[in-house]
C-alpha cells in the first residue's frame, strides 16, 4: 500500500506544470525511499528525472515497491482543484488501479477526495551515468527564465559558451541577434578556486575569536576587582568590628558610617554588574548576527537565491541548444531560486533545480551541424 501527505499540494501542481508539456504519460515508481519519476519526450531529445524523498512528506508509507501510471494531463486537472495550502494524500493498494487523492484544508473544515484511474504504461528505465562536467554554472532561476524566454523571441537555437570571460547566451534570428554575457559575481574566483572566500571566512572566524577572547579577558579582570573589593570590605568589617568602642555615640557614628559605606560599595557593585550586563548584551547579540551572514552565503540547498552567477569551469565549453526546450526547463524556477547548468563538449546540457522535496533534473541533447 501508497500512502504519502504533503504539507502543500501546490509543490505537486508546480511540479506538473513544469512536465506536462514535454511528457504525456508517465510512471511515478514508489519506493520506500521516495517517489522517482524518469520520462523522455516523444522526439527523444529532452529527458525529464524528478525525485521526491520520502523524508520530505509529512507521512509517507510504501510497502513494496508499486508504478503509478497517470496522464498528466488528467492528473493536472485534479490537482487544480485542490488549494496551494490544502495538504494533498496520495493513497493506493498494491494492486489497485485507482489512485486516490485527498485534500485538506488549513482549518480542516474542508475535505475532498477524488479518484483518477491509473494505466499501464510499458517504459525502460534508462541508466543515466555519473559525468564529470567540464562547466558549472549556478544563477537564479529568475534570470535563467528571462534570459531564454528574451531569446526565443528572436531565434530557435541559442549557443552557450563558457569561458573565462563568463557565460555567453546567444541567439541569431532572421531579422535580429542577441547576445547576453553574464560574468562571475562571487567571490570564490572562476575554475572554482575559493581562496577568497575562504580567506574572508577565516578572517571573519579570527576576529570573532579575537572578540571571545578580549571578552573573557574583560570578565576575568572585572571578576578579580570584584573579589579585591569585596576583601577590602570585608577588612573593614573586622577591623571596626574589633575596635572596642565605650561611647555609645561613637558607636552609633561608626554604625552609620558603616552603613554609609556599605550603601556607597552596594550600589558601586550594582552599577558595576549593570555596565558588565551592557558590556555582555552586544556581544551576544553580534555572534548570531555574524553566523547568519554565513549561514546566508551557503546556497548549495537551493533555498535561497545566490548573490549573482558562479561559474566553476574546467575547460572551455561551447554547445547549441534548442530555446523551445529551455523554456520548458524555465517553468521549474517556481519550485526553486536557483537553477545549475552543468555542460561538457559533445554531452546532454544538465538542467537541474533543487528543492526541499526533492529535485527535478533535464537533459538536452545539444544541436549538431546547423540542425
């Protein structure tokens, strides 16, 4: 028995419309580690792959490994009918031919369930080898849907070249050209060398040390006037307390010098405490200030958008690409902010977009000759 709850059925909807229009029909293989999907198109030039791990739903179940062959069409239909914040369950038996889904409401007041048939669909899984890619190239989603969405107007084909200048786009038409570069912005440095940014993190690490240290420098010196002080009055304390005093108005004289005393280093402790409570309270309050900005630069999860292009390049690469497969590609941008193109000369452009559910992968087969 299927049974998998996502928290949201607009990630499965987002997912749909961005492989609709280059698959039909599909098997969705559900296995005990996830739902896989693996498809090519009908000219057998694009290959779509799309992983859901099971740690990414909200309650998953797979007894036994089981295919789900939907149209996608009639699966997109059913989905629009279900809210971006409903939670969606997919459930079925092991050998039923009925996928069922169910949606749920935030506020729970609301539940619908539908059912669409399922078919048999005879597919080989192909074996898609590991590649050492020769470029990389990391930028937002954004931009890569805008570059080739600008492109297509002009042209079919767009040649991507990688090289030490940057990532070239471009694209010749019949009555207009263009052509975008996009150079390297971080600053890790081209071919992938992070002498950079790890000379900055370990600057950053230094003076953060640094910062702990002279703190607990100040602590401890305040903690030795603290302890010399409260010596000096205890002293004072037994010094006036033997001294044998026969008037009782001198007594009531010392007494209250004492008490004057003991008032006056009360409240030099108090505001000493207080200067050492304003002294600690930045400090606290700039180390997480300072892991958060490295937490930030980290956007291998795909999360967040990067800070601009980076380009790791081994040799130079230069490749044509059909733009009406690119802008299928582009659609996926909605599940994530980053988008990785991953080239090598003669060899598939990988296309691939990560998200907290999963990934969702693309291969093209690059244009040879002037096809």
């Amino acid at each position: 028995m299927l049974e998998a709850k996502l928290s949201e059925a607009g990630i499965l909807k987002r997912l749909l419309d961005a492989i609709k229009e280059l698959v039909s029909d599909a098997n969705f293989e559900c296995t005990e580690e996830g739902i896989n999907l693996q498809a090519m198109d009908n000219s057998h030039v694009a290959l779509v792959s799309v992983k859901l791990d099971a740690v990414g739903f909200k309650r998953y179940r797979c007894d036994r490994p089981m295919p789900l062959g939907v149209n996608l069409t009639s699966l997109t239909k059913v989905l629009k009918c279900a809210k971006d914040d409903d939670t969606c369950t997919l459930t079925a038996a092991d050998d039923a031919d009925v996928l069922s889904l169910t949606y749920e409401a935030r506020n729970t007041d609301r539940i619908a369930e539908y059912e669409m048939k399922l078919m048999d669909i005879d597919t080989d899984t192909l074996g898609i080898p590991d590649t050492d890619y020769d470029a990389r190239v990391t930028l937002p989603s954004s931009e890569f849907s805008r570059i080739v969405r600008d492109l297509s107007q002009l042209g079919e084909s767009v040649r991507i070249e990688v090289s030490k200048d940057g990532v070239r786009f471009v694209s010749e038409g019949e009555a207009a050209n263009g052509n975008i570069l996009l150079r390297h912005t971080d600053t890790s440095g081209v071919n992938g060398k992070k002498g950079d940014s790890s000379k900055v993190k370990k600057e950053e690490d230094d003076g953060e040390d640094e910062a702990e240290a002279n703190e607990e420098e100040n602590e401890e010196e305040e903690d030795e006037d603290g302890e010399k002080k409260k010596k000096v009055k205890k002293e004072k304390v037994k010094k006036e307390a033997g001294e044998d005093v026969e008037m009782n108005g001198e007594e009531e004289e010392g007494d209250e010098e004492f008490k004057a005393e003991s008032d006056g280093e009360e409240e030099q402790d108090q505001e000493e405490s207080s200067t050492k409570k304003r002294k600690k309270a930045p400090s606290k309050s700039e180390k997480p200030a300072k892991k958060a900005k490295k937490g930030k630069s980290k956007d291998d999860d795909g999360d967040d958008a990067p800070d601009g292009v980076r380009i790791e390049m081994n040799q130079h690469v230069n490749l044509t690409f059909s733009l009406k497969y690119l802008v299928n590609f582009s659609k996926s941008a909605s599940l994530s902010n980053v988008v990785q193109l991953m080239m090598s000369n003669d060899v598939p452009l990988l296309v691939s977009y990560d998200f907290n559910q999963g990934f969702i992968r693309y291969y093209l087969a690059p244009k040879i000759g002037d096809d």
